[in-house]
C-alpha cells in the first residue's frame, strides 16, 4: 500500500462534496515517486436504482485534478483512479451501516467475529449508536451484533436473484 499524503487526505472528501458526490473510500497504493490515490464515489442523494456513470467519474477526476496538481506533498507523476463503488460497496462510515439496513452485507475481523468466524455474513439490521456495533442477521437467523473496532472490513454482498 502506498504512502497516504495527508495535505490530500485532510481535504478530499469536502472536495468530492463539493462536486456533488459522496466520498465512499479512498485508498493509497503504487510507491513513494509514483503514488496512486483511488477514490470510490457515489451519487450524492443516494438514489436507489441510480448508479455512478463514467460521466460521473470523468467529472471528479476534472475536477480533483487541478487541486491535486497542486499540492506540493505529492509528486508530479501520481496517479488518481476514479471509479463507482460497484455492486460490493464497502461499508465505511457509521451513516452506511445505516444507510443499507435491510441489504446482505459481508464483515471481516482480524479475530473470530461474534465467537463465530473471522468473515461473517447476513442481513444488516444496522447500527447499534449507543454500543457501537453492527447488528447482523445470518442464515442460521441468529443475531449478533459485533462491535466497530473489531471490524477490518464491511462490504455489500451481490446476491444473484
């Protein structure tokens, strides 16, 4: 993974905002001289049925680039991949456990998750404010609710209908 450049990461997401989109993720990769900044985006008001087109992603990148040409913590030769946060979305922020209640979602810990498994999956009841977990329905029916801070990763899960 690539080196995070903090003068970038401080301001991205009001800058995506401002272009009226939301900020899903943004990850660092590539090295030190020629580092690679990818940014997952979605439409602002959320609209179901409504996906993020390559119009989109051309007018975040137009729109990042001059900023990021400028910001003197990064070299001249990056790279800025824009893209749609795909049918798997990854679940980051507190308001996306809540924002997709109801879908089938996928968690991963570094530990054994719930006293199940590391990588537990089910139906997302949502999010636990006052506790600060996850509530999850599996297969079996069962309910668990794990805590944020033992999550590494979250993601949608497509299910073939």
């Amino acid at each position: 993974m690539g080196r995070a450049v903090p003068e970038v990461d401080q301001q991205l997401e009001g800058r995506v905002e401002a272009l009226g989109y939301e900020l899903v993720a943004a990850e660092w990769a590539g090295s030190a001289k020629r580092p690679l900044l990818r940014v997952r985006i979605d439409l602002a008001d959320g609209a179901p049925g409504e996906g993020v087109t390559v119009e989109d992603c051309t007018k975040v990148s137009r729109g990042l680039e001059a900023w990021l040409d400028a910001a003197e913590s990064l070299p001249e030769r990056y790279v800025l991949e824009v893209s749609s946060p795909g049918v798997e979305r990854p679940l980051v922020r507190d308001r996306d456990f809540d924002r997709f209640r109801g879908e089938w979602v996928a968690v991963k810990g570094r530990d054994v998750l719930a006293d199940r498994a590391r990588r537990l999956e089910g139906e997302l009841l949502g999010l636990e404010e006052n506790e600060g977990a996850v509530r999850i329905r599996l297969q079996d029916g069962a309910e668990v609710s794990v805590p944020r801070d033992e999550i590494t990763g979250a993601h949608l899960v497509f299910r073939w209908e």
